[in-house]
C-alpha cells in the first residue's frame, strides 16, 4: 500500500475479529513504532506487546474508552519516563504521539485495523505492566480487520 493510501484508508477500528496478527506483521508494526520520530532522538519509549486475554481485559478498564482492548488480537503499550518538568513531559506526550500514529499506519499498511486509547488509571496500567511507577502509559490496540475506507469528506 502506497503512503497515502494508507493515511486515506486509516481509521479507529473497536471491532475486532479473533483472529491473530502474524509475528512477521507485529514485529514490522512495532518496528515502525521504533522508527518514530522523537525529540533529539532520544526515543524515551519502550512498548510492551500484550497479547494475553486476561492482560487485555485487565487494560480495558484503565480508561472509559478503552473497552475495546479486551478484544484485540494484540495491544501494544507505549511507555515513557514521567518527566522532570513540563516541558520535558510536553516533549515526551508528542514522542508518543509520533510513535503511536507510526504504529497505526504500519498496521493499516498490512490491511489491520487498530484504535488507541488513552490511560486514565496509570497506576493500575503500570501494575498490569509490571512497570514502575515513574512510568505514564498510552495504548493502541490492533487485531486483523479489514480497515474501512473513509469518504472523501473534509
């Protein structure tokens, strides 16, 4: 799929099939994740794929709008240093930004569907994590749908 056709075909899927995503698709899913952009290169990032059903219902609570977690195929958690000030956690919020619309066009490249969400309970996201708590969390979760192609409208 050519770039632009991935970012025109692109949309938050919350419906998912049960059908699994192919190491070789989530290692290039992650991968471009990797290969976001971040300031001064410094990608303070580390994503941990979750793929266990009870770990992705456990995740579908952290936010109201998360419930379509607990069906994903997989989850892919973004997670990041707090930040020492503002600016710092203003700069490291964008990286993941970056990263997580990275991760959601690969996946629509390979014709996934996915959909982030947001983490409202980081406390209960690190502990479903095992990460500590100088961690903030995000999320984007993916299973194998067709994504829809959205009408030319502005």
């Amino acid at each position: 799929m050519e770039t632009w056709d991935a970012l025109r075909a692109r949309r938050n899927v919350r419906s998912y099939t049960d059908q699994p995503i192919a190491p070789s698709d989530l290692d290039r899913i992650v991968e471009a994740g990797w290969r976001a952009p971040s300031s001064s290169n410094e990608q303070r990032w580390e994503f941990v794929v979750c793929r266990e059903r009870a770990q992705l219902e456990a995740l579908s609570k952290i936010w109201r709008g998360a419930g379509h977690v607990a069906t994903s195929a997989t989850t892919i958690a973004l997670v990041a240093p707090f930040g020492d000030d503002e600016r710092q956690r203003a700069s490291i919020e964008y990286d993941l930004g970056q990263a997580t619309m990275a991760i959601m066009l690969a996946a629509a490249d390979l014709g996934i569907g996915s959909g982030h969400a947001a983490v409202g309970d980081q406390e209960l996201a690190r502990e479903i994590l095992a990460f500590p708590t100088a961690f903030v969390v995000r999320g984007s979760s993916r299973s194998a749908t067709q994504p829809t192609t959205r009408c030319d409208r502005w």
